[in-house]
C-alpha cells in the first residue's frame, strides 16, 4: 500500500513538473507578434511584475511567472528598464529578457550639418513624448555629434545630448586636441569653422580647400562672408541669401562682423573638423558653391565676380 502512495505521488509530481514545464515554455499566442512596450520601474516588487504582465495578457498567470523566476534563480535580479514584448514570448523568454536587461532600443541617426533646431523636430517626430524646449534648452549647438545611436526607451531628453556630447569627445582625438593647441586655436575655434565648412561644401577636398581660405581671410581682417552663416540667422530652408539679409545686425552675421561668428552654425561630422584642423594652402581667397554643389574657386574678386554671373545668375 505505502510503495503504491509512493508511487502515485512520484508521478505526482512528475505530471505538475511536466506541467509546468510545458506551460513556462509555452507563449500566450505564438501568432501574435505585435509588440508591447513594457516597463520595470526601480523597486518594482516581483508580485507587481507578474501581475502587469497578467493585466497585458502576456502570460497566463502571475503566479506562473513568480514560481518560476523565483526557481531559476532570477527573481533578485530582474532589471528595470523598458522591453519591448509580445504574446508570442514564453515565460521563459520575458524572465531571460528581465535579467539579461535587454531594453528595448529606438534606432535615430542625426545628419551632419543639422543644427539644434533640426535635431529637435526630428526626435519630436521619432520619439514618444520627446520634449522639444527641455531638449533646446539643455543643448549645445556644435557639439551634438552626427552618428547613428541606438536610444534606450525612457531615455531623457538630457541623456540623448549626453550621448551626443559623450560622442563628441571620443571622436576629437588627443592628437587632434594637441594639433588645434599648437595653433593657438580651440576646440571652439575649430568646431565653429568647422560648422561653417559643413554646410558651404560637400567633398572632404573642397572642405580642405575652403577652410584655408577662411582662415587665411581672417589671417588678413577679411569677413568670412559666409552665406551659411546668414542662412542660420534667418532660419531659411532655402540657401540664398538676399542683400538685404547680408545686412542683419547679428553676432553669427560674417558680413558685417570680421573673424569666427559667436558660436557653431551646425554640428559638424568628422571630414569638417579634420578640414578645420588641418586646412589645405592655396592661393585662392574667394569661392562658391554651383547649383548642383560643386564648388568654385577664385584667386582675385573679380575672377569671383566673373564666376558668380556665370554660375549664379
């Protein structure tokens, strides 16, 4: 009698073990991929987990999903964070996806050239709840460097620039940082000329040619001139620039003020700044960029002025 107890016990649990096996491996809805944007807060109890994930209908039952992260070891170590999940994910998978911490990211990529103003509308049409001023009001103009990032969901407006500006300092090599010192520049010298250079010219040559005509115009207390920097002024979409404009009174206007404007016009990628830093000689002092952008120099204003009427007019 005791051996047969024994015997219907050990199946038993045999069948609860089968059981529960069979239902912690089993999606709520393998055809259902749509996904759910789920978030662990800080101090989220394992209770207050299962039953939200219970209330979205992506596992069967609470109870379920504690017994089991509980059992393998994985309860105390849950992370926060915000997942993307959906009702073809077993028990199993969403536990793993807690505590491995694989938050659901948002992939954006920023445009070299784009100024804050670009930047800004951009991620308000991207990102959920992205706060346009918040994100103005905290950012550096210049500095927001142009890449492709992975964003965490949740992430701030403040810990998007960080990224950026993280980005930033690991691209602007300690080499590069000494050459820009024994030229008596800054990295704010540079990254000005260089926002300037990245929306007056295209190709990494043209970009080399063009700073050392800006420099050298400096060089010789001659304004920059930079229809770039009127254009940032105005907050135009269009690149040409009216007389009237060129008379703005503005601390970014290179027309009527000598030297670097006050701050960056975009924020430059990679080819501008090396540009900025390392310009090519010529014996151009003019230039300008034909409709379909390729640019053309000249050594005398009047060969300008001869290239303007036939490329511009």
């Amino acid at each position: 009698m005791i051996k047969r107890v024994v015997i219907v016990f050990l199946l038993l649990i045999v069948l609860v073990a089968t059981s529960f096996y069979l239902i912690i491996n089993k999606p709520k809805d393998r055809g259902d991929q749509e996904d759910v944007l789920f978030v662990v807060n800080y101090g989220d109890s394992l209770k207050s987990i299962g039953l939200n994930l219970y209330r979205e209908d992506l596992i069967w039952h609470n109870s379920i999903f504690i017994t089991y992260a509980i059992i393998s070891n994985k309860s105390q170590n849950l992370k926060a964070g915000h997942y993307l999940l959906n009702k073809s994910m077993s028990i199993v998978d969403i536990v793993n996806t807690f505590y491995l911490g694989n938050s659901a990211e948002q992939r954006i990529t920023i445009i070299e050239g784009w100024n804050k103003n670009d930047i800004a509308e951009y991620l308000s049409n991207t990102i959920a709840d992205f706060d346009v001023d918040v994100f103005l009001s905290k950012s550096v103009e210049g500095y927001l460097y142009p890449d492709t990032y992975n964003i965490p969901y949740g992430y701030t407006e403040e810990d998007i620039i960080k990224l950026m500006l993280d980005n930033f300092n690991k691209k602007i090599t300690e080499e590069m940082r000494m050459d820009i010192a024994r030229q008596g520049k800054t990295i704010s010298d540079i990254v000005i000329m260089a926002s300037i250079i990245e929306k007056e010219v295209r190709s990494f040559e043209d970009m080399a040619l063009v700073s050392g005509i800006l420099w050298k115009r400096i060089e010789h207390n001659i304004p920059l001139q930079s229809c770039a920097t009127i254009v940032y002024i105005t907050g135009k979409k269009s690149t040409q620039v009216t007389s009237e404009e060129t008379k703005i009174d503005s601390p970014y206007n290179t027309y009527i003020n000598r030297g670097l404007p006050i701050g960056p016009i975009s924020n430059p990628g990679i080819k501008s700044i090396k540009a900025a830093i390392y310009p090519q000689d010529s014996e151009y002092f003019f230039y300008l960029s034909k409709p379909d952008g390729e640019t053309v120099f000249s050594k005398t204003f009047d060969e300008h002025i001869q290239a303007k009427n036939k490329y511009l007019k």
